[in-house]
C-alpha cells in the first residue's frame, strides 16, 4: 500500500480510472507530433526563391540563345508544329499535302495545309503550348516553333530547384539540383526543338512538388489536430481510432490538374498518376501510425487514401478530356462524326451509353492504341531503356554535312545530338544505386521520392522494349537524375538533415525518477564523494565524446559540400565542351568525331 506523499514514486498506471496520463498542453504535444511527422524546412525565404531564379534565369538564356537555329523544321518538328499551326487555323490537325512542304512552311507559305483530318497520335496540349509559341513569335521561324519547349525547360528547372530544396532543407541543394538539369545536354537539346517531351517532363515533376507540398500541409492538420484531442482527453488516446479528418487537400486537386495537363501532352503521364497515388496513401498510413491512431491502416486508406483517389484521378481524367476542348468544338478533326455516321449507317454504335462526341473520342483513343503498341518498324537511333541512363544510344537531332563556312578545315558540318550530359548521367547511374540503399536498407523517405519519378517516367518503358523507343524520351527522366545525383552526395557527404527527432509518442510518459535507495548505486551511497568523482569523470568522457562526434560531422560536411562543388564544375566544363553538337555550330568533322566518345554515339 502506498503511503501518503509517495505517489509521485508510483511507476505503475491504472488507466481504467479518469486520470490523466498526460498533462502536457495542446501546443506542446503538437510540437512532439510534428517531430515525428515532419523535419524542420528551411527558413531563408529570400534566398530560398532567390537563389532558384537565378539558376533559371540561367537555364533560359541559354535555351533562348540563337533559338531560331537551325532555320529549318528538324526531326520530329515536322509532325508538331505543322499540327500546333494546323490547330491555330483549324482547331483539329488537317494533313499537309504535297512535296516540299517543310521548305514552304519555313519561309511562311502555309498553302499545303487542307481542310483534311490527319490521323495523329498524341492529344493536342502540348501542341497547343507550341502553338502558343507560333502566335507570339511567328510560325515561319524557329523562335517561334521552340520558344514555348524553352520556356517549359527553364520553369524544369525552377521547380526542380523548389522541390530538391523542400525535400532537402537546404537552398544550395536545390539550387545544385537546378544547375545540374540546367546544363544536363539531354534535357537542354530537349528544351531547344518542338517536341512533346519536355512538357511532359515539366507537367509531371509539377505534379511531384505539389504531391511534396500536400504530404507538408496535411501533416501539419493531422499533428494539430492530434493535438487537441489528444490535449483534451488526456489519457493518451485519440477519440477517433481511424484518426482527425484533414479536410479538403487543395494541393492534391492541382497536382491532379497538372498530371491531367501531362496526359494531355503524351499519355504516359498515366503511370506518374499511379505512382504518385500510390506515394500519396503509403504517406497518410505512415502518419497516422505515428500519431497513435489505433486503426491507422483503416485511417489511411479511408481518410486518406478515398480523399487522395478523388483529389487525383477524376481531377486528372477531367482535365484530360478538357484537354481535347477544339477537337470537340470543330466538326472536322479526325474520327470527330465517327458515332454520329455510325448511327447513320447502321442504325447503332457500339458503346451507345455514350454521348456521340465521347464515344467517337473512345474509338480515336482505341485505334491510337493499337498504334502505339504496335510500333515496331526500324530506326537507326532506337535504343532499349535499359541504356538510356548510361545516355548508350543517344538521338541526332539534325545533321547536316557539308556546310559553308570556316571552320579550319575540307569538312564543316552542323550536328545537333540529343546526348545527356556524362557527368550528370554517368555519376546519377552511380547515385542511383546510393539512393536505392538510402530508401530501402535506411528507409529514407526522401530516397523515395527519387525513386518516384524514376517508377513514374523510366521503368514502365521496358514494358514497350518491342517498339520502336528512342533516348529522347528520357528528356522526362533527366530531373530525377540530377535530384538523385544531388541526393546522393548529400547523404553521403552528412549534408541532410535527420529526419526527425526522438519524440515521445502519445500517451508515453517520462521515465520515472527513481525513488530511495534505488537512486543510487550501493557503492556511490556509502562514498558520495566517490560517486561525484565518477560522476564528472562520465560527464568529461561523454563531452569529449560529443566534440569528436561534431569534428568528424563537420570534416564529412566538408567533403560533401567539396564533392558537390567538384561534381557541379565537371558538368559545367562537360556542358562548354559538348555545346558545339548541343546547338549545332559549325565545327569541323574531326572535332566532331572527338566528341563522339562511344561508337554508339555516331
């Protein structure tokens, strides 16, 4: 039996009486929770934009420097902006019908374009981006075909720079991240030519800082939330076994946006949008496990994972399908009456639960299908995925041999080669594999959102290794490469912040004083000075312990910030060396032959 006044010696707690286990206040368990939940983010606001514009506004320029050359439509610009002109005129993509319909177009004589539909493959917003392009600028220059490719390469980098900054805590990450992109040649060629990609890319990793953004803001409702139940209640437990409701997740709504405009762009943005779901729930589960919900698993799917699922994906399919907004309102793009004649014709229509204008987009969508599944025919610059990260097989984007001009010898020739930056790519194939034991032997979040974009824009690709792929796809993959890059060297080199700190968990009380003679060893209460002796003498060895401990974290801080420098200055030097076949200057064959560094580069 206890005497009166040793109750505060008890260790032992009676939880079925109304006694409160925790005493603490709402803010100060909202400030253990957010421990567990969250790691402090930076703090330099000003330079924390600052400092990513910079970067941009470095990456622009060099993306609009000279922009109009070369002076004539290359590679696949033949298709897309010839589609975005027809879009402006038309509102569907009409076939161009004759010889030479490249060189007229060049100089701004659009007459081969009919009022024919042209059967194409990819929806019309990154068209439409391009078309905008065409509309500032004119569509007889290649300002005007590259400038919107441009723009969409440099917002890359920006975002890529935010999002490594939020993921890391620090601004010089974020912005390395954003340099390293910002002279990556896979990406910078990719931002330099009228092409689909590198929309895709923006539109998707958009998608992944505003996915970063709602795992913040809804981990800090749920730890507030938490808290006053927790702080009302008093015994440690929540109210709701599932956990709090978070409300509306505004951010999940744009992200859903965002990768409806992706899908708009080229449909595999469809896997981002799986992946990034998946992340989504996998996050809320996690949370709500480590605020103490006893069903968090029901929490997290329920709560969570129902809210994410309609936040993302009727958003996304929405926006697809508004996506598709003037080939619904023109009468002549392709398979735009297919349903309508069909009920003519026959007197039925297969799937006539649909309205006519979205079953006849059905039946475009169907056939596109079969089309790009069936791609198969020959290329001389195909190349399998499973090389794109080494950059084996990189696309030539233009060439033209000879050319006039004094370029110090017999052969001048213009080559313009879509070949990622080695340093970057070489070093991220190493970084990889540092991020993939960061995520799962340390189960580093922060590895796994890495990881992501790699799930979301490369590894679906092997399930097309039969068709015909090129490198140039991966121009999508090329942030995540340097994100990894980044990310490797700052686990490595000390330069991450912990996680989180050690926080008690809801409910967990202090650990009990000891009380009596148990406070002290046998031999420390018969000689108090004895014990004092030892006392400072722990004391003196653990702070000895702690600077050593800081030394060695400060020399490794050190070697990390040095290995990123040495890294960014590479790609920098690597970037001035290979500009001659990024932009197509005229240099001779032999200078051209030595930047080939691999056979399979030619």
């Amino acid at each position: 039996m206890t005497a009166p006044g040793d109750e505060t010696h008890s260790t032992s707690l009676d939880l079925t009486e109304p006694e409160r286990v925790d005493a603490r206040s709402a803010a100060e368990i909202e400030e253990d929770l957010r421990s567990r939940l969250l790691r402090p983010g930076p703090t330099d606001r000003l330079w924390g934009w600052l400092g990513p514009l910079v970067v941009t506004a470095i990456a622009a320029v060099l993306r609009l420097v000279d922009l109009n050359h070369p002076t004539r439509l290359i590679f696949d610009e033949t298709y897309y902006v010839k589609q975005a002109y027809s879009l402006l005129v038309l509102g569907y993509e009409g076939e161009w019908e004759g010889e030479g319909v490249n060189d007229r177009f060049k100089v701004g004589d659009f007459s081969d374009l009919s009022s024919d539909p042209d059967y194409v493959v990819h929806p019309q917003v990154g068209k439409w981006l391009i078309a905008l392009g065409l509309r500032l600028f004119g569509a007889d220059n290649g300002a005007g075909w590259r400038f919107s490719a441009a723009v969409a390469g440099a917002a890359t980098v920006l975002v890529l720079a935010r999002l490594t900054r939020r993921l890391t805590g620090s601004t010089l990450l974020g912005c390395a991240a954003g340099l390293l992109l910002a002279v990556d040649g896979l990406h910078f060629t990719g931002s330099r030519i009228g092409l689909l990609d590198v929309f895709l890319g923006f539109f998707v990793i958009a998608a992944l800082a505003a996915v970063l953004v709602d795992r913040e803001q809804t981990r800090r409702r749920l730890a507030r939330a938490a808290a006053a139940d927790l702080a009302e209640r008093g015994d440690g437990r929540l109210t709701d076994p599932w956990g709090p409701r978070t409300g509306m997740r505004w951010w999940l709504v744009l992200a859903g946006v965002l990768l409806g405009l992706g899908g708009g762009v080229k449909w595999s943005a469809i896997y981002a949008l799986a992946v990034f779901g998946i992340l989504v729930v996998v996050w809320d589960l996690c949370a709500r496990r480590a605020i103490g919900a006893r069903l968090w698993f029901g929490g997290g799917v329920f709560r969570g994972g129902v809210p994410a699922f309609l936040s993302l994906v009727p958003v996304a399919a929405l926006t697809y399908v508004a996506g598709w907004f003037s080939w619904f309102a023109t009468p002549g793009g392709y398979l735009r009456q297919w349903a309508a004649d069909q009920l003519a014709q026959n007197g039925t229509v297969p799937r006539s639960w649909l309205p006519n204008a979205l079953n006849s987009l059905w039946e475009y969508h169907l056939r596109a299908w079969d089309f790009h599944n069936g791609l198969d025919s020959e290329h001389n610059y195909e190349a399998h995925p499973a090389g794109w990260i080494l950059q084996v097989r990189p696309t030539s984007f233009y060439w033209e041999s000879p050319v006039e001009g004094d370029c110090g010898s017999d052969r001048c020739i213009q080559a313009i080669t879509s070949l990622g930056n080695p340093v970057v790519w070489w070093l991220g194939a190493l970084a990889l594999l540092v991020v993939l034991w960061m995520a799962v032997v340390r189960r580093d979040w922060r590895g796994w959102v890495a990881l992501a974009g790699y799930a979301a824009v490369y590894l679906p690709w092997f399930a097309y290794a039969h068709r015909t792929i090129f490198t140039f796809y991966a121009i999508a993959l090329a942030p995540y490469v340097a994100l990894t890059l980044v990310l490797a060297i700052a686990w490595l080199g000390g330069l991450l912040p912990p996680l989180h700190g050690r926080a008690r968990r809801p409910g967990e009380l202090p650990a009990p004083e000891p009380a009596g003679d148990d406070a002290l060893p046998a031999d420390a209460a018969e000689d108090p000075d004895a014990d004092a002796a030892d006392a400072d003498a722990d004391a003196a060895g653990d702070d000895a312990d702690e600077v050593g401990d800081a030394d060695e974290a400060a020399r490794t801080r050190r070697v990390g910030w040095t290995a990123l420098a040495v890294v960014c200055l590479l790609a920098v030097a690597a970037f001035v060396y290979f500009w001659p076949v990024w932009t197509g200057e005229t240099i001779s064959y032999e200078n051209w032959r030595s930047h080939m560094w691999l056979p399979s580069w030619i």
